[in-house]
C-alpha cells in the first residue's frame, strides 16, 4: 500500500502507546515488528517516540507519569480525525460524553502539528480526536507492522452506535459475526461514503473490562507474532482464531498490560 499523505476525516490516523517503561516496551514491540523509533525530547521530563516502520511513521508513545496521569493503566490510545476538534469536543459534551483532556495545540520542532482532544464515550470508551496541521498522522497503513483496524468493544452498543453515528457522522452496517455468533457493526464514514472507519461488537456478559478502542496490527503470521509475543512476557486474551471469509487474528497484552490485537487478512 502506498504512503498515506492524508486521512480522511472520521477514520484513524494515529495509535500511541502509553506505558510505564517505554524502553521495554520498544523492545517488546520491536521483536514483532521491527519498529524502529525517533525520539522527540518535550521538556525535561517528557520524551515523546515515533515509531517507524522502514521510512515511514507508524505509532508512537510515551511514559506515563503518575503526577499527570494518576491511575491510568498502560494502554494503546486511539486518534480519529475531525475537521475541528473543538466543535468535536462540545458537540461529544452534549451528546452524554466527556472532555478528558480539553482541547489543547500540539507543537514540536517549531512546527504547529495539530491540535487534539481526549474524550470518552457515554458507556466509557476513552478516545482521541486530531485536527490535522502539519501533521496528517501516521503514513503507512494496512500492512504488516502498521494499524490496520480499531475496533470498539462495549457493554452497550446502541448507545454507542447513538453516539458516535452523530458525533463522527459514521453510518453503521450490521453484519452476523462468524466468531461469536452474534452481531458485528462495520462503523462507515458516512451514509454516502461506504469506506470503512472500524468496527463494533458487544463485550461478552460477565467481562470484568470497560468499553475499549482496540488497536490491531498487521502481521504476516498470527501464530508466529503471538508466539514471539508470548516468550516476551504478553499474556493472550483470544488465540489465533480465523474469522471464515475474513483472516485470521488474536488479542493479546504486552508484558506492562496494553491490550492490542494482531490481524492477517485473507488475500
């Protein structure tokens, strides 16, 4: 797939990874992989890392701190990208939302990046909204080692199919899950344009988790990225399981707890 130059407004542009130890977090990633990293000092006390695959750019992370973070688990955050970020932020704030994080700028390297805000759904989903400026987001997708789709398990889907139709302007195609047995929402940009944005499905009754955006990367071969995983310390939430006329895929977390998932589709 070629270089991405842009995304589309309403679909994901960016996962980042916050951890506690992002040293051995890098190592842990880089053994699936390959990832290389550019590190963008941002004060004193704040490192910011870009992840690359090959040329180009394809997450990036950061260590938690307690004093500003206090509480929050290690976690693959997700971006969706929106045209203002501001009217985003009020417009989630009515819709039963919240405003994690007010909508701030974000400048590195004297260059004006974008700007951004933290929110969370009304059933507790917590993600990321990004208005593009120099910074378009990550430029490769769909293909080993890089975001290749994000998903959102919840406890309550048509709230969330409520919220996110209105707030993001998404169209939601129902379809039977192969899987599970039950119902699987394809989120699309829009009722006129059919690309797809991510998808949806309910958590099964009885998971201790909250609502989540996953985060799945490509890889070549499920099995072998898990087994690998697996002899660096992750834990397996789904094993490698196919999904019939789709691909084959598993979910798992990194040795510090980030829960992500891996995807190969069928060719």
């Amino acid at each position: 797939m070629p270089a991405m130059t842009q995304h589309p407004v309403g679909t994901f542009c960016w996962p980042e990874l916050a951890t506690k130890d992002f040293k051995s977090a890098l190592a842990f990633y880089q053994s699936l992989f390959g990832w290389g990293v550019k590190e963008n000092p941002m004060g004193p006390d704040m490192t910011y890392y870009i992840l690359t695959k090959g040329e180009h750019e394809v997450a990036a992370g950061y260590e938690l701190n307690d004093a500003m973070m206090p509480g929050v688990p290690p976690h693959w955050g997700a971006y969706v990208s929106v045209t203002d970020v501001d009217a985003t932020a009020a417009k989630a704030k009515q819709l039963g939302g919240e405003v994690v994080m007010e909508p701030m700028d974000v400048n590195a390297n004297g260059r004006d990046q974008g700007r951004m805000v933290v929110l969370k759904d009304p059933v507790g989903a917590v993600f990321c909204a990004w208005q593009a400026k120099q910074h378009h987001g990550v430029g490769l997708v769909g293909e080993p080692g890089s975001l290749i789709w994000t998903q959102l398990n919840t406890s309550d889907t048509a709230k969330s199919k409520a919220f996110y139709t209105q707030l993001l302007g998404w169209s939601a195609m129902e379809m039977p899950d192969p899987s599970t047995g039950g119902v699987y929402t394809m989120w699309m940009r829009s009722a006129d344009d059919r690309s797809g944005a991510g998808g949806m499905m309910a958590m099964p009754p009885g998971v201790g988790a909250p609502a989540h955006w996953l985060t799945y990367f490509g890889t070549t071969d499920v099995d072998a990225t898990l087994a690998t995983a697996m002899k660096g310390g992750a834990t397996t939430f789904v094993p490698a399981t196919d999904i019939p006329g789709m691909g084959r895929f598993a979910v798992l977390a990194d040795p510090q707890g980030a829960i992500f998932a891996l995807f190969k589709p069928n060719m």
